[in-house]
C-alpha cells in the first residue's frame, strides 16, 4: 500500500504504469494497493475509487474511459481527442458510432457529443450487452437521444406481464359492454349536420 500523487490527467503511477480514477473523484493524493492480479485506488477515508487490472508492462496507461466522461461532457471539443475514448472506440459496437453519428448530424454544435456522453455514462448503472441492445433499439425506432435510450432500457428491464381480463363475474349486467354491436347511423346523423 503506497500513497501516490494523481498527475494531471487523473492517473495514479505504480512502478512505470498509469491507472486512472474518475475525474470527478479525483484527489490530490490517493491510496494504491497493488495486488498479483489488480490494483485499487482508494481516497484518504478508505473509499475505492478504481479497480483496475494490474499490467506488467513498462510506461503503460490503463485507463477505464467511464472515468473521464464527466469531464468530456462538459468540454465535448475533447471528445475526439481524449486517448481513453479513441482505445475504447477501437472495440465498441457499430451501433455506438451510429448512435455518436446520428447525434452529431442532429446537434452539430457540441449538444450532439454531450448527448452521447450522457447515453454512455449509463454503463454505470447498467451492463454493457443490455445498454449497446437499447441503443440498437432506439436507433431502430427514431429514438436518437438519451430518453429514447432510456425508455428503450426501461422496456427491457421491465417484467412483460400480459393484460389481464377482468372479472365481472359478480356483476353480469356489465360483462357485455363493450362487446354490443355498434349503431353506425349515429355517426352517420353527426356528418350530415357537419356539412
């Protein structure tokens, strides 16, 4: 356990490797337990701020891009650029950059990344299959916006109960409404007064 200084882009140095913490967690100083397989990060109280893979390599940056989107929503300019954001485009679904795409076309003043980043900060709260499904979904009903995707996530976490029938067998007199033919000659009677 060693206590490390952040540098600038939000990453603590253990040996010759860089692991970042959530840009809007970050502190000066944090706490760096190294483990054979992982290293945590934790804040001066003891709260684990990241969770990374160890890496043996030299000069290494592991990054977790969900850590910098809270920034990246506020400079959405940097989007582009930002070295965590580029790796993770490398292997992220189509529908993503179909989803970035549409977004940028419909808000090209920097409304349209800050949208995207505000879909992808949903990964906290949900798995990735589950969240690139509710993108694909709400690329295919028009649904190009953080709402859309959220609505679509809500249809696919909610329990799908059919409607049930309702039970009037206590009151008869009102099991046939509804199922009474319909008298068309009252509507024809309001379209000749529509004339």
């Amino acid at each position: 356990m060693v206590t490390v200084r952040l540098n600038p882009y939000s990453q603590a140095m253990f040996e010759t490797n860089r692991y970042s913490v959530p840009v809007a967690k970050a502190r000066r100083e944090v706490t760096l337990k190294a483990y054979p397989f992982s290293v945590d990060i934790s804040d001066e109280k003891g709260n684990q701020l990241a969770h990374h893979p160890r890496s043996y390599g030299k000069e290494q940056d592991i990054f977790d891009p969900l850590h910098y989107l809270s920034l990246l929503e506020q400079r959405p300019g940097a989007f582009d650029y930002a070295k965590p954001i580029k790796e993770w485009r490398k292997d992220w679904p189509q529908s993503y950059s179909r989803m970035l795409e549409n977004l940028q076309e419909k808000w090209p003043e920097g409304r349209g990344v800050q949208e995207f980043v505000r879909i992808l900060q949903l990964h906290k709260d949900y798995p990735a299959d589950l969240l690139e499904q509710a993108i694909e979904q709400a690329l295919s009903y028009g649904c190009v916006h953080l709402d859309g995707v959220l609505h679509c996530l809500h249809q696919l976490t909610e329990p799908k109960e059919p409607p049930q029938s309702l039970d009037l067998s206590d009151r008869p007199d009102l099991q046939n409404i509804g199922n009474q033919p319909i008298d068309l000659s009252c509507y024809e009677k309001l379209l000749k007064y529509s004339w």
